[in-house]
C-alpha cells in the first residue's frame, strides 16, 4: 500500500468539513438539545473551542503548500508534514485497517513551550504492562477473527495500534498519524477518499477520548473505547460517532451509593483524579447520594503534576478525618501516587472502595501496600475467560522479527525481567544486568502475562468484535436494499467512516466467550460489574475475590447483590462491618437535632418532648402519642394515660369518706339523743321540730359529699351539685327560721303584742319549704338548660400524663346562683343572729348561731381560691373538705352544747334552771 495516500485527506476532509457544518447548522435550526446534566457548559465551552481551533490549526499545518513554509522539494499543490508522533505504533496490513490507542508507557514528555524548534529525540516512559497486554488483546482478536471463515470471509482486518503515553496532546496527535498518515510530503495528485484508518479502538482514559472525539467526530470516525467510562461520553450530540464497550460512570456512581446505603455508611470521604473520569464520577456520586442521608467529609482532588506536599495535604486530610470509608474515583496512576503516601504514614483505619480503574491492578496490591489496602472494595468491569489468549501472551520472544514489527517488545521485556537488551545502557539501565534471551515469559507469573482477571482486556476484545460484526453486516447488504444514497451498498474496500458508525449502532452478536452484546442509543454496552473484595492470602499476597455483583439496565436503577459471609472488612474491622458515622445513631427516646454549620449527618441526640417518643435507633423525628396515650419515662413507647379522679381507693378518698361517714353519724347520734330526751325542758325550749329538721339536713349535707367521690358519670355530676345545694339551703333555712323565732320572742316587749302568731310551727314550715324550694327551682332550670357533664383534662395540653375525670358545671351561671343564694341566706342568717347577741344566755342560741355562721362564711369564701386553684382531682378535694368544714362547724357549734347539758349535766336540764338568771 502506497504510503503517498496519506495526504488524500485534504478532499475528505473538505467534504466532511461542509457536510459537519451544514449538519451542524440545521441542528442549529431546530435547537439544541440539553447536554447530560453531569457536563459543566463553561469547561465544555472552553475545552470545544479549544479542540476546534487545534484541530483547524492542524489542518492548516498539513496541507498548506510547501512553499509558503519555506521547506524545500514538493510540486505543485504538494503538503508538508511538520512533525511526526513522538509514540511508537505496531502496524500490519488488511483490507480494513482497525486502529488502536494504548498506553503502552504513562509518562509522556514535556511539550515544546516556546514553539521555536521541533523537539527531537523525544520518548515516553515508564512502561505499563498492562496496557502492553490490551494491545496483544486486540492482535489477539484480529487474528482470531482472520482465522474465522464465518465471520468474515474473503477480508482481512489490518491493524495500526499507537502509544498514547497517557497524555492528551500525545493521544490526539497518535489519532491524526492513523487518519492522514505519516508521510514527510505528498502531492495532491495522490490524494484519495478514504483514511487508512477506518474506525479507531480507544482510548483507555476519559479525557484523551474526550479530546480526540472532538477532533474526529465532525468527519464520522468512529471511536469504540475500552476503558473511558465517562458519563459525558454518553451525549450524542457532542459524541455521534463515540461508542464504547465500557459502561457509563452513571452506573458505577448508583452502584457506589447503592452499596453505601445497604453498608449504612453515611460518613464517606471523596478523592479523584485531577481529570475528566475522576471528576465527573464523583459529580455523579454525589447527585446519587443527594436526599439519601449520606454526608461527605471531604472532596479532595489528586493532582497530575506531582505535588508531594499536596498529596501529603490530601492524606494528613484522610487521616485526621472521622469518616472510615474512602471512595477514591482515580485511574491507576493517580491511585499510585495517593497510596504510595498512604502506605509512608502507615494508615491501617480506613476502608478503600475503589473505582473500576484500579480496584484490580496487581502494582496497587503489592504485599507493601496490603497492610492499610487489605478489604479494600471495589466495582470491576465484568470478567471474562478468553480462550487462547493466555498462550498468545507468552509466544513473545526478543528475536529479530519480533522487535522489527514490534517496537514495544523491547521496553517490555526489560521491564518484565529486570535487564537490558541493549549493547549500550544508558544511565537507568546502568545498574541492569544483560539479558540472555534465554528468558521465557510464564503465563501469570507478571501483570502482563495474567489472565486470571480480563477485564479491560476483555472489553478490548469485545470491541474488536463488534467491528467486525458492524463489517458483517455491511457485506450482507444487498445492492438496492442499503440504507445509503439510492439504496446502495458500502464498499468494503473503500469504507467510510459514517457507514461504519451506521452499521455500529446495530451490532448485536454473542461473543465467543458466550455473552450476548450490543450498544444501546448512547453507545453504551449493558452496565455488569463484579465487586471486588481484597483478600490476603497465607503467602502474604492479594487475591482479588469476587463477592458479590451489581447489574444495572436501561431506565432501572440497578441491583446489587453482596454475600456478606465473604467479605473481609478493612480498616482493621475483621468479620464487622466498619462504622462510618459523623455521629452515633441516637437511641430510642431520642432525636437528631442537626449541628449548626455542619452536614446533616452531624447531630446531637435531644430527647423526645413529654407526650413524644422514638421507638427505634436513629429517629429524626419524635411521633406524638395518640389521644389517651401518655410517653413512658424512658420515651420509647405510648401507654395509656392514667385515667385520674377522686376514688375510694385513694387515700384522699378514704380519708374523706371516712370523715364524712363519722359526721353523718355524729348527726345520727345528737338526732337520736334529742328525739330520746325530747321530753326534757332543754329540747322543748329549742323547737324540737327544727332541731330535727335541722339534724336531718346537716345529715344530708355530710352524705352529699360522698357523691363526689369516684368516677365521674353524667347521673353523678348532676347529684353532685343539686344535692349539695339543696341539702345546705335546707339546712341554713332551718337555721334562719330559728334565728328568726328567737329574735321575735325577745323582741315583743309591748304589752298585748303578739308577734309569735305569725312563726308557728305552721308558717316556719313554710318557710323552710319556701326557700328550699327556690333553690330547687334554680338546679330544676339549671339542669334543664346546662346540666353539669363529665369531662377530661389532661394529656398533651394538660399538666401532666394523665387523663382528669371530672365534672364540668355546664352553667357557670347557674352554678353561680346555687353558690350565691346559699351564701345570701347564710349572710342573713348571720346578721340576724349578730342583732340577737344580747339577749338573755338560758334562752338564747344566738351567740351559737352567730359563731357558726362565722365558720360557715369563713370556709366557704376561703374555699373560692383553693377551687380555682387546685388541680385535677384536688378541685374535688377541695370542695368536699369545705362541704365537711362547714358541715361539722355547725354541728358542734349548735348541738355540741346542748348534748353536753343532756348527757353529762342533766341537772341543768330543768325549766327552773333554764328560767333563772
């Protein structure tokens, strides 16, 4: 193949460049579509304008004739090359040429800063194994492929794999070198149609796929990544041509907060790479942690310039921080250069869950990182066998034919073996010893060589595949049938690159290991990981153990399967599960209360508010008890509230029963000794009658009493206050018509005056009725309009934890009136028996009335505050004692004098006695 084709991009990419731009502006003219969420406009903004104007410079550089360069040699419209890649490339010819992008070493060198001279003589460094076995991966799979006679027959694939030496301008520029070639000059007459590159696998990091997909992707070419799992790579209107066989970071992002909410790690650290996949994984891990509880510590990012003191910074962070757990979303070379300076400060605390970049690289799991790494947890691209490629990997031999066609093989037989190949050793070789060729590579014995964990590798050799099956189907298209111009069918000896990306978007084949594969409308493959637990083994060395699984399919969010028995926890946990809190869960009977200025899952545990409990361990939130529930001490559970009222069982109760009963009896006791001796002068002078009718309300008024204890009914609410009032009205209208009688008796002095015709017995009866019967007729209304009714008081609103029963008036103004016109007949009463004093001692019980109506007045104006004042079931307390107080007042105010005349001093109990001085 004539290398001269090289520079026929100049007409493809013209045309490509009207046909992008008259795409570009009808997309305009129907409108934007919103970008993934995840993006950043400015950075994107920036980073596009950036590309564009490298990529146009680039052009420009390429094809403008030699002469205005001032470079010799070149005919007419001839182009010049200005500079070439500095990385080596494995090339081998076919009838479509698949490339690849690798990072064979992951040190590029510094770029020419002041753009005066090309740089000579410039190499990359630091060779990686593991992307050396990508790369034979995929001459693995091409030849695999070419040995098939049903997947492609009569066509043989050719493959250019470059270096990308893990840097973004070395990347871009090993992509251009595929697409235009690299040829010093060429001559426009030997300018074709179609690139020598077709379609490109790679690249391994987020950022360079970024960079050249941006490049490319105005011309068609297509990308198939391996390893960018950036979840800005998803938007199809930045990226039409980007496909990759590695899932999204959207999905390792879910799958990460899935598996910290199922841990209960609610207190994590953040680190990332200072680059595209580690920054958009963590922008997305948090997005999937919002409103999930989960709080971050800290968000620190590794720097790619080496910064020791920042990655001291960084680690002194981790160290000193509570959070145990330490997501780090970084590829393996920034992961290398955090742990390295986690091992040096001998951190052994914490927990490491690892992102898909480096959870299985061997370097990372050495035994000197094993003490603070071990039980470090991990997302893994799914594993795969891949039969023949264990063998494939060792054929390698340092021979002639070898190194000819490979200029990697060198740099990585040194590295594998510790020696040179070459007769002079520079500086870093000098301490090498010499190779003796005799070397032979065992399967598994190096990180290039095993094949126990094909992840990347495998994603490599699917997307080889689904090239070949995107090929395919174009060659079973059928003239007239194609979905081109016309119904036309593809060339395949003059592919283009937006029929490739057609025939791409279609591809659905089983892979040889078996598993079923296809891209879906971003260009993702179905989302599979395996999680990854550390293991160390008896020989001091890691084993990466598969313990568990998360699948995640379009629009689902995802499931997560982990045995727990298989797990081994870091941190020095053992068989636990590590502990990553800001702040202990709050027991029962408690709740959070948010620290000021501090995330939210820093708090200080309060308990619950009286009627408030917290029945389980870390409750934001107290639930108020229902009604005629109370908190129990410890607030952890509802009980019922203690239903309150004055009962027979309390000692109140007793005691007041008691002192009632002993009244009522006392009354008995003076009603029977009067109706004994009434007989006798001294019962005779005091109206027997209304000594009875007295005795006999005084014994009502001891028993009513009684009615207010227990529990409050609507039957008892009303006797309690209607029987009181009327048996005390009863009872202080006897006593008026006797103050009354004696007055008048005492009084008549006029001679032939006969006052006492108007208080016989007949008409002091009647008034007696009569103002009992007044007051009969206020409860008779009061309980027709409001009769008093029981009621509760208490729980949430009252004062404390219990349920009051007791008797609600109903009428304050009806009750009022019983009150008040019991108090205006006792005030008569009382001011009748004040005028009265005087009057002769054997004859007179003034004195006796008017003494207990002073206690009667007395208990019952002091008895006003202590019932508006007492609580609950001492409101009751309160109105009984003064029921007694003044009961008993006058009882031994009146009778009490007389029973001791009757009883002890009989002898006084005579008319002639009584009748003296």
């Amino acid at each position: 193949m004539a290398l001269g084709r090289r520079a026929a991009q100049m007409a493809l990419s013209r045309r490509a460049a009207q046909a992008s731009l008259g795409r570009r502006a009808a997309q305009a003219a129907l409108g934007r579509r919103a970008a993934q969420t995840v993006w950043a406009d400015g950075q994107l903004r920036r980073r596009w304008v950036m590309c564009l104007c490298g990529w146009l410079w680039l052009l420009y550089c390429l094809h403008v004739p030699g002469s205005v360069w001032g470079l010799d040699g070149g005919g007419e419209g001839a182009c010049r090359l200005i500079a070439k890649p500095i990385s080596g490339s494995v090339y081998r010819a076919g009838d479509v040429v698949i490339g690849g992008l690798f990072p064979i070493h992951v040190e590029a060198p510094l770029p020419e800063q002041e753009f005066r001279s090309i740089k000579e003589n410039s190499t990359c460094t630091i060779f990686y194994q593991r992307a050396y076995r990508w790369l034979q991966t995929m001459i693995f799979a091409v030849e695999e492929i070419n040995r098939d006679p049903a997947l492609l027959p009569n066509l043989t694939l050719g493959f250019l794999a470059s270096d990308t030496c893990l840097s973004e301008g070395t990347t871009l520029g090993a992509a251009l070198a595929m697409v235009t070639g690299q040829e010093a000059s060429v001559v426009g007459t030997e300018c074709g149609t179609t690139p020598e590159v077709a379609v490109i696998i790679g690249d391994a990091r987020s950022s360079a796929s970024i960079v050249v997909a941006q490049t490319l992707g105005p011309f068609d070419l297509p990308m198939v990544s391996y390893f960018a799992s950036c979840a800005c790579l998803s938007d199809t209107w930045r990226y039409p041509s980007f496909f990759r066989t590695v899932p999204s970071d959207a999905f390792q992002a879910r799958g990460m907060a899935r598996l910290l909410r199922q841990l209960g790690w609610v207190w994590v650290g953040l680190v990332s790479g200072d680059d595209d996949y580690g920054k958009f994984g963590v922008q997305l891990l948090l997005q999937e942690l919002q409103g999930s509880g989960l709080c971050v510590a800290y968000s620190e990012v590794i720097p790619k310039v080496g910064s020791q003191r920042r990655i001291r910074y960084i680690v002194d962070t981790i160290r000193g921080s509570t959070a145990r757990v330490v997501v780090t979303f970084a590829i393996t070379k920034d992961a290398h250069a955090l742990m390295e300076e986690v091992v040096r400060q001998n951190i052994t605390d914490k927990q490491w869950i690892a992102s898909e970049a480096w959870v299985t690289d061997s370097t990372l799991s050495s035994p000197e990182n094993l003490p603070s790494l071990a039980g470090t947890i991990g997302f893994a691209l799914k594993k795969a066998d891949i039969p023949g490629l264990g063998t494939f990997l060792t054929r390698l031999h340092p021979d002639g034919n070898y190194q000819k066609s490979d200029p990697f093989l060198k740099s990585m037989w040194e590295e594998m073996f510790g020696c040179s190949l070459g007769v002079e050793l520079s500086m870093t070789q000098s301490s090498r010893r010499q190779c003796t060729g005799s070397e032979v590579i065992g399967e598994g014995e190096s990180q290039y060589a095993d094949v126990s964990q094909l992840r990347a590798s495998y994603n490599v050799y699917k997307a080889v595949y689904a090239i070949a099956y995107a090929i395919q189907d174009m060659m079973a298209c059928r003239p007239g049938d194609g979905v081109f111009n016309g119904g036309q069918c593809p060339d395949i000896r003059k592919l283009q690159p937006s029929q490739i990306v057609h025939y791409l978007r279609g591809v659905n084949f089983s892979t040889p290991v078996g598993e079923s594969f296809h891209f879906d409308m971003n260009g993702d493959p179905p989302a599979s990981y395996d999680i990854i637990n550390w293991h160390v083994t008896p020989e001091g060395t890691a084993e990466f153990v598969q313990v568990g699984h998360f699948l995640s399919s379009d629009g689902s969010g995802g499931q997560i399967d982990i045995d727990m028995d298989k797990v081994v926890w870091g941190g020095g946990s053992g068989d636990e599960v590590p502990v990553s809190v800001c702040s202990a869960d709050c027991p029962p009977g408690t709740r959070h209360a948010v620290q000021k200025g501090k995330p939210v899952c820093c708090f200080d545990c309060l308990s619950c508010a009286e009627g408030e409990i917290s029945n389980t361990t870390g409750s934001v939130e107290c639930i108020r008890c229902p009604e005629r529930f109370w908190s129990n001490p410890d607030r952890t559970a509802c009980i019922p509230q203690l239903v309150d009222f004055l009962s027979y069982s309390d000692t109140m109760g007793v005691i007041l029963s008691v002192i009632s009963v002993s009244g009522a009896t006392l009354t008995a006791g003076a009603l029977a000794t009067f109706l004994y001796h009434r007989h006798t002068a001294l019962v005779k002078a005091n109206n027997s009658e209304l000594s009875f009718l007295l005795l006999l309300s005084l014994k009502l008024c001891f028993l009513c009493a009684l009615v207010f204890i227990g529990q409050p009914n609507p039957w008892t609410c009303m006797l309690r206050h209607t029987l009181f009032g009327i048996s005390f009205v009863f009872c202080i209208s006897c006593l008026l018509s006797r103050t009354v009688v004696v007055l008048v008796a005492f009084r008549a002095t006029l001679p032939g005056e006969n006052l006492m015709r108007y208080f016989s017995p007949t008409q002091q009866r009647m008034g007696i009725s009569l103002c009992t019967l007044i007051q009969v007729l206020i409860c008779v209304l009061w309980l027709a309009l409001a009769p008093p009714q029981p009621a509760e008081r208490g729980g949430r609103e009252g004062r404390g934890p219990r349920v009051v029963l007791e008797c609600e008036v109903g009428s304050v103004v009806g009750f009022s009136l019983v009150l008040g016109y019991i108090g205006l007949l006792a005030s008569l009463c009382l001011l009748l028996a004040f005028l009265a004093r005087k009057l002769p001692d054997n004859f007179n019980e003034a004195k006796f009335i008017t003494f207990s109506m002073l206690i009667f007045c007395a208990v019952w104006i002091s008895f006003i505050p202590a019932y508006v004042s007492s609580p609950g079931k001492y409101t009751v307390a309160v109105e009984i004692f003064a029921i007694l107080a003044s009961s008993f007042g006058l009882l031994f105010c009146l009778f009490a004098p007389k029973c001791y005349i009757i009883l002890l001093r009989p002898e006084r109990n005579t008319k002639r006695h009584m009748m003296s001085k």
